[in-house]
C-alpha cells in the first residue's frame, strides 16, 4: 500500500498510460492532427498533378488557334469521353501489343511441344533461357516488333502531352468537366465554343477583321480531309480494284491508312490546309505523276514490310478473337459494313458518332432484307448437321448425368474424352444453326431496300429498280458482310496491298489531281475546302433531288460559248449545248449525297442558317415547302391531332415500281411522323427529309421517262 508522499506524488505526476487510454480528448486531438496531416498530402499532389495535367497555355484565350489539329484534337477528346479514358486507352492498346509479341514469343521459342506427352508441369517442358536460343528469324521479327512498339510509345507520349492542353480547354475554358463528357451532346459543346469565342471577340477593340464562327465552319475545320476523300469516293475518283479482278474492289484498314498518306502528305500542307499550286491546272500533270510515283513506292514499302504485318495479324486476330469463337461460336457469323461501304455511305461533314448510330439504324432493316433471299440448298443441309449433332451431344450429355466417371475417363478415339466431342459438336451445331434461314411468310426486298436506303442514303439506280434480283442482293452482301470474312479480308488483304497501290491506284492518280483542282474551294476563315462540304447548290445543286437549276444553266452556257470561241470549235451551237449538259452532270454528287448531307446537318445543328449566296437557304425553303404541300399534317392544325396520322399503311402494291416506291415515301412519312410527335427527335426529321428527297426524285424521273 503507497505512503501518503507516494500517494501525493502519482497525483500530481499521473501515470503515462493513464493518460494514453483515458484521455479521450487528447487522443482525438491526435488522431485530427494525423487526418489533417494526411488531407494537406493530398491535397498538395493533387495541385501538383492538377498543374501539370492543366498546364496554362500562352496567350490569352485558345480560339485564336484555328488550326485543323485543334479542332480535330478538342473532338477526338470528346468522342473518346474525356482524359482520363483517352490514357487508359492508349496504355491497354500499348500492353496488349506488348502481351501479343511476348505470349507469341513463349509459344514458338520457349516450350519444347516434344516434351508435353511425357510431363504434366509447365516447369518440364519450358526451355532453359530460352530467348538467347530463338532463331534468328523469331529474333528478327522479335526486334521489328519491338522497334515498333517503342514507335507507338514515344507517339502516345506526344499525343499525351497535346492532349494536356485540350484538357485545359475543356475544364477550365468551356467549363466541362470529363464526368460530364460521357453524357454532353456534341451539339451542346458546339455551342459552347462558339459562345466563348463570340466572348472573347466582344473583348478586343477592332472586331472588323474578326469573323463569325459558327458549326458549319467548325464541321469544316474538323473533316476538311475526310470531306476530300468521302467526295473522291462518291465522284469514283479512286477505285481500290484487285489487279486483273476490275470488278471486285478491296479496301482494308492498312490500305485505306497507305492511300490517305499518299494524298493527305502530298495535297495538303502542315497546317492541314490545300497546297495554291495543287489548283494550278498547268501542274495538273506533272502532280499527278509524282502522286502515281508515291503510290508505287508505299507500295514497295508494303512489300517490304509484309511478312512483319502478316505475322502480327494472325497473332492477334487469333488471340482477339478465339475466345469470342469458342464461346459463342455463331457471333463470328453476324453482320456488319465493310470499310469501303461506310466511306460510301457516309456524308460530308457527317462526324464518326453520327454516322455509327446512323448506321447502327439500318441494321436490323438490313439483316432483314438480305432474309428474303435464303439459300434453301444450305439450309435443308444445315438441318441434318445440326440433327445430328444435336443427337449426339443429347447422348453424351445424359451419360455423363448417370456416371460422372464416364465424362472424365471414357474416351471415345484414342486421346479424345467425351468432354473433347462435348466441345466440338457444340460449336458445329452453334455455327450451323446460325445458318438456318426462317421461314418469311411477306415477300417484299424493294420496301425492305427502301427501309435500308433510309437510313444509309446510298440508293444506285439499279438497286431502286432490282432489289429483287440476286445481282442486287450479292452487291449489297458484299457490303454488309459476315465478321467472319471481313478479318479474313483483313489478312489476304495485306497480301493484295502492294499490288492495288502498286498497279491500280497510280491509274488513278490524275482524276484525284482534277478533282482537287475542279473542287476545291476557299471558306471564309476556314481555307480551303471541299466545295460539296459547304453545300455549294449553285454549282452542285442536282434538279432530281429538288434543287433548281434554271438560273444557274445561262452562267454556265455563256462560260462554255466563250471558251468555244477561243478554241474556234466548229458547229460551236451544238458542242455547247454538250459542254453544258456534261459539265453539269460532272458538278453534281452522286445518289444525291450533299443534297441529303445537307439536310442532315440541319438536322444536327439546328442553330445553324445556311448561306444564301450558296443556295442553301432556297434549297432548305423548297424541301419544307415540299412537306407542306405533300402532307398538309405538317400544318399546325394537325399537330394538334397526331392520332389522325396513326395507322397509315402503304398503299396496295401497283405494277409500276416507281408508284410503288412512291406510295413508300409517303409510308415513310407517315410512319417517321407518328413517331416525332411521341418522341420528339432528330433522327425523325432526317427520315422525313429522305423520304421527301426519295420522292421529288421518283416525281422527276416519272417526268424524264415521260
């Protein structure tokens, strides 16, 4: 027992552990003190990373930057949803090349395959050191993959730095943050730019010599070369024909990468922008020599580099889609567009998100059309496989329920257990069930077209006249074809690579030359540009989509008159009334492409008014009167009564295809009415605007044939 002095000295001095366990107030001091340490930590590296990833640019705002790199970079951002999943992205593409070479390399240098049937451990048959033993074709290809690994990383590393300053733009200009950018509309960001850029020119003293932007200008900016190459296509400019196969034409991703450099590093200079001397039509020549001598020597290039790309491509289509295969065997037979039918499908200042949900609408129209037409000989075929091997997995799978002994030791043929047969004729009857073809009790491929064409706005002649026939149907096939055949495409397609740049495209070379001669135009504040990009109807309206050309005809008569008369041409009356019909067919775009791009862009970006010296204003005026005068519920007493629309149907089928397809249109219309007024959006509108277009064109060539 403590003394009284003990007993004074442990008041006045308590015990340190005391006051550890008992003085709550004390320990919660404490431990805020530690919490608060830890917050000021963080919150100093996240300014530091916050510095460094929104560095603050020279100059006093980022609109003065108008160049197509740019814009190009601020909407690569936004499809690509932000900075973070743009690094995300470029880091999994570089590891999975990395996993591709590596796994490739363990496969065929590192395992001694002789050695499997005597072992049951990796450890067994793994060759000792097994990289210093490669051959030197595995090193070789080794080192070219490696080279073009680093290549790929020092790009991702500049693009990441670039991409810094987009960041800035969008967060700290525009006031976007990238959480917001994964459900913002592209149309709402337009507006955006151009309210801060209408802010920051309302801030400089001389705003004469500042001009107006506005979507159509930023569109421009964005696609001025992606508008060239959409236009060379449509104008057949550029065929990708296999060398003595004229008929059949192949383009592939390393393809169409090879011809865009060829043109894009040739015509346009640093700043994205037409080199003057390229609309010299002295140089015509000349350029289109140089342009012919580019391809040959990628073409060589391609060559050289083949049995690199061929390697790589089999290795990662077999890694990319071999568990796809495994599992679910019938996805690799599904659908989708090929390269060269998206280039010809899509629009001109069309933007790739656009166009993908565009073309995702037309899927199931498709799929559908080419239904009507199933190879019954393959069919009846595919039943017997798929009866017989659904019979023998029904076996199997009930004798392996009785006796589990059966399903992990019986085997069948020597080194095949019943789990081996499982596997196999599961997939057989997966793939060919997949190829039955359902019995359609309607017979209708031209409607079916029709829907089809709605939404891909490429429509030939011949397809509006033969959707029945089987030529049609292959054409279209070939367009919309299996997964399957498209990766196959992909390989043998490095192989004709070479030869199609080699021999094909330098034939090519002096039409690309006049085209950008012939069609190249220069956009106030933009540069120049393609000149159906800017929806030019004075000079590319076509009459057979609505577009009225009376006015135009006399300019374009007095050009020729005037030029016959220098070349002192004889019967110069005729031969000018030549010259004028063929040069203005030579001016419109094909299966009216910039009529219906137009269209669409309006339909998109609403805010915008086109330009009255280009006649768009007049165009857009006729196709809404149009409405008005085809289908008076477009009136605002009918808005009032959209039930009055519903349950319209086509008319009876009549012996006259072009009626037929007429009576459609107004389907169409009716059908894309009913559901604007209960859905309200702009994929709507385009409908109602193709179908409108699809029948001012019928209308004219009932006329014409008349």
């Amino acid at each position: 027992m403590p003394s009284q002095e003990e007993y004074q000295l442990l008041i006045q001095e308590p015990d340190p552990t005391t006051l550890l366990y008992n003085n709550n107030e004390g320990v919660t001091s404490g431990r805020d003190n530690i919490i608060n340490s830890a917050k000021n930590t963080i919150q100093n590296y996240r300014k530091k990373i916050n510095a460094f990833l929104l560095p603050k640019p020279k100059g006093s705002d980022l609109l003065k930057d108008k160049s197509d790199e740019f814009y190009q970079e601020v909407y690569d951002y936004y499809r690509r949803k932000g900075f973070m999943c743009i690094v995300l992205e470029r880091i999994c593409h570089l590891i999975t090349i990395a996993f591709v070479i590596w796994f490739s390399v363990f496969l065929f240098g590192c395992i001694d395959y002789s050695l499997i049937s005597e072992n049951s451990q990796l450890s067994q048959v793994l060759v000792d050191q097994c990289v210093y033993q490669l051959s030197w074709k595995i090193k070789f290809f080794l080192s070219g993959f490696i080279l073009l690994w680093l290549y790929l990383f020092s790009n991702y590393f500049s693009e990441f730095l670039r991409i810094r300053k987009i960041h800035y733009f969008y967060n700290c200009k525009l006031k976007i943050k990238d959480k917001d950018i994964q459900s913002i509309s592209w149309n709402t960001v337009i507006k955006k730019i151009i309210k801060l850029y209408n802010e920051e020119k309302a801030e400089l003293e001389d705003q004469s010599e500042v001009e107006e932007l506005d979507a159509h200008k930023i569109i421009n900016i964005i696609m001025r070369k992606e508008n060239y190459f959409i236009a060379l296509i449509n104008k057949e400019c550029i065929k990708f024909s296999i060398p003595f196969f004229e008929s059949k034409q192949l383009l592939t991703n390393i393809l169409e990468w090879n011809v865009q450099w060829c043109i894009n590093n040739f015509v346009f200079d640093k700043d994205g922008h037409v080199k003057e001397y390229f609309l010299d039509k002295d140089k015509k020549l000349n350029l289109s020599k140089s342009l012919a001598q580019r391809f040959q020597f990628m073409g060589i290039v391609n060559l050289i580099l083949l049995p690199f790309l061929l390697v790589f491509t089999i290795a990662y289509s077999f890694f990319r889609y071999s568990e796809e295969i495994y599992h679910q065997p019938g996805s690799i037979m599904k659908r989708t567009y090929s390269l060269l039918a998206q280039w010809k499908f899509r629009q001109f200042n069309e933007l790739p998100h656009d166009f993908e949900k565009r073309m995702n609408r037309s899927y199931e129209s498709a799929m559908t059309y080419l239904s009507q037409f199933p190879n019954s000989r393959f069919s009846i075929v595919s039943k017997l496989i798929v009866f017989i091997s659904g019979s023998i997995i029904t076996v199997l799978t009930i004798l392996t329920l009785i006796d589990q002994e059966f399903f992990n030791s019986f085997e069948i043929t020597q080194g095949c257990s019943v789990l081996f047969y499982i596997g196999i004729f599961t997939s057989i009857l997966a793939f060919t069930k997949g190829q039955i073809s359902e019995d359609y009790k309607e017979y209708d491929p031209q409607t079916l077209m029709e829907n089809v064409a709605q939404e891909t706005h490429y429509y030939p002649k011949k397809w509006r006249e033969e959707a029945y026939s089987d030529e049609v149907k292959s054409e279209f096939e070939s367009y919309f074809d299996k997964k399957i055949y498209l990766i196959l495409r992909d390989i043998y397609g490095l192989i004709l690579t070479p030869f199609i740049l080699m021999i094909t495209l330098p034939s090519c070379s002096y039409k690309i030359i006049n085209f950008f001669e012939e069609f190249t135009v220069n956009l106030s504040s933009v540069g120049y540009v393609c000149s159906f990009a800017i929806f030019d109807f004075r000079n590319h309206g076509n009459p057979d989509y609505g577009y009225n050309v009376e006015n135009n005809m006399e300019e374009i008569k007095e050009e020729n008159e005037s030029e016959a008369e220098d070349e002192n041409e004889e019967g110069n009356e005729h031969n000018v009334e030549n010259k004028t019909e063929n040069r203005k067919e030579n001016k419109y775009s094909n299966e009216g492409k910039m009529e219906l791009s137009f269209l669409d862009f309006r339909a998109h970006y609403d805010s915008w008014i086109p330009n009255k010296e280009t006649g768009g204003l007049e165009y857009s005026n006729y196709i809404n009167n149009s409405k008005m005068k085809r289908y008076p519920m477009f009136s605002s007493q009918m808005m009032y009564h959209p039930t009055s629309i519903k349950g319209k149907e086509p008319e009876e089928s009549s012996p006259n295809p072009n009626v037929n397809s007429m009576m459609y249109s107004s389907s169409l219309i009716f059908s894309a009415m009913e559901d604007m007024f209960y859905n309200n959006n702009n994929i709507n509108s385009s409908r109602i605007n193709y179908a409108v277009v699809n029948q001012i064109y019928h209308e004219r060539q009932n006329s014409v044939n008349n």
